[in-house]
C-alpha cells in the first residue's frame, strides 16, 4: 500500500503512551483524507496525466476530524484557508465551508448525519447500524500508526470495500466518516467503490481534550433515507448527462 501519513512526533507518541494509562474516554484525532479516481478513457489523456499527477502529490488531500466520547462521536472535514489557496483547491475549501458531518450516538444505536448532494444540504436520521467486520486471526498491525493496531476488512450494504486498522488502546467504537463497530477505535480506513478510493489515516491526536465539542447536526431539512436515495440517483444521473457531454465535445 502507498501511504501518506504524516511523520507524528515523539511529543505524541510519548503523550498518548502517558494518557493510555489513564485510560481514553474523550478527545480528538485528526485523519489525513487522500483520494485517488479512475478518471477513466474519457478524458484527454494529457489532462489526465496531470490531475493523476496532482492526485499523487496531495493536491485533493483534505483533513477531518473525529471528536468524540463514550456515548457518542462525530465526524466532519476542518476547515482551511482559502486566501492561501488557488484553483481547484479554492473550490474544494469552498465546499469545505458546509462540511458534510456525520454523527453517531453509540448509546441509543443512532446516526444524524448532515449530507450533501450537488448544492444543497439534508439532514439523514436513521438507525446506526455498523458494518460487519471480519477481523483478522493474526495480529497484523500497521507500522506506521503510533499505536498497535489490528486488521479487519467489511463490505458494506452499498458494495463498498472497507480496510481498515484499529486499536484497541482506545477501547471505544469510533472511527472517521461515521464508521465504527469494532472493539478499538479505527486509526486508518481504506473505502473503495466504483473505481476511486479514500483512505483516512490519522495524523494528530488530542486525548481527554477540554472544552469538546460534538456536533450533532441540525440545521437543514430532515429526510427519509428513501428521499436521500432518490436525490443521490437523480444527482448521478445529472453527473452522467455532463459526462456524455463532454464525451460528444471530443467527437
């Protein structure tokens, strides 16, 4: 596997090593977002090999939070500034300026997620239901997270492949983008659908931090998972027509 994960610091090793002996109930962790697409044969080949190129070197690279306690976590992307930014990148922190957020109340077995589809905002409440792992006989660790780790992959209900490496050391059943459901907390995730992929690998973590905040979103309209699925295909189906649109202007 090609990792992107960041050089963590002999501060955080030395802080989380402390701060696991008084066991970990509350806290942070930030996870590095990297995204890989098949652009596939419809693009113009030297453009292509320049988004490939920009994809590599973490040009669409993001970073997202996970804020959480024994009850309950959230997850949404940070926010950066786009006055230091140009281009496609400017674009992509405008749209970090209405994070998706993706809540999870381990207690009560339920999820409140904000999602977008193409410009606007829902609110998505249903039943929390996690995926079902299988978790490896050996104790395949990953060496470069800070903490022992171990391996376990899932499909979800949609058909998408997830990898991932969780610790015990944080015994709570968390992880980014709402995923969750394994005896430790996920500190990397690999999900591969329909030939692109994001993996979310984590980068900093502040344990027991003061003051946290987790966001349970509530400030756009509530729909039924149905009406989400209807707006997710006609949103596709919008996406396909400007595909075969740009395929008619090569001709």
């Amino acid at each position: 596997m090609n990792f992107t994960l960041r050089t963590v610091s002999c501060f955080l090793l030395l802080t989380v090593s402390f701060c696991l002996s008084a066991q970990i109930s509350s806290g942070t962790i930030n996870y590095t977002e990297h995204r890989s697409f098949d652009f596939g044969d419809w693009m113009d080949a030297a453009r292509k090999k320049q988004l490939e190129a920009e994809m590599a070197s973490g040009a669409f690279d993001q970073t997202g939070q996970i804020s959480f306690n024994e009850e309950e976590f959230s997850y949404q992307q940070l926010p950066v500034d786009a006055s230091k930014l140009t281009g496609r990148n400017r674009w992509m922190a405008r749209m970090g300026e209405n994070p998706e957020v993706y809540y999870v109340n381990v207690k009560d077995s339920t999820r409140t997620d904000r999602r977008r589809i193409m410009d606007q905002a829902f609110i998505l409440e249903e039943a929390y239901t996690p995926p079902s792992w299988n978790i490896a006989n050996m104790k395949v660790g990953m060496k470069e997270l800070p903490l022992p780790t171990q391996l376990a992959t899932a499909i979800t209900a949609d058909g998408d492949t997830l990898t991932a490496y969780f610790t015990e050391s944080i015994p709570l059943s968390i992880g980014p983008k709402g995923y969750g459901g394994l005896p430790g907390a996920i500190l990397y995730l690999k999900v591969q659908s329909d030939g692109s992929a994001t993996e979310y690998t984590m980068s900093t973590m502040a344990p027991n931090a003061k003051g946290l905040n987790i966001l349970k979103p509530d400030d756009a309209k509530v729909i039924t998972r149905k009406a989400f699925d209807k707006h997710m295909t006609r949103a596709k189906q919008a996406q396909e027509r400007r595909r075969r649109g740009w395929d008619r202007g090569r001709d």
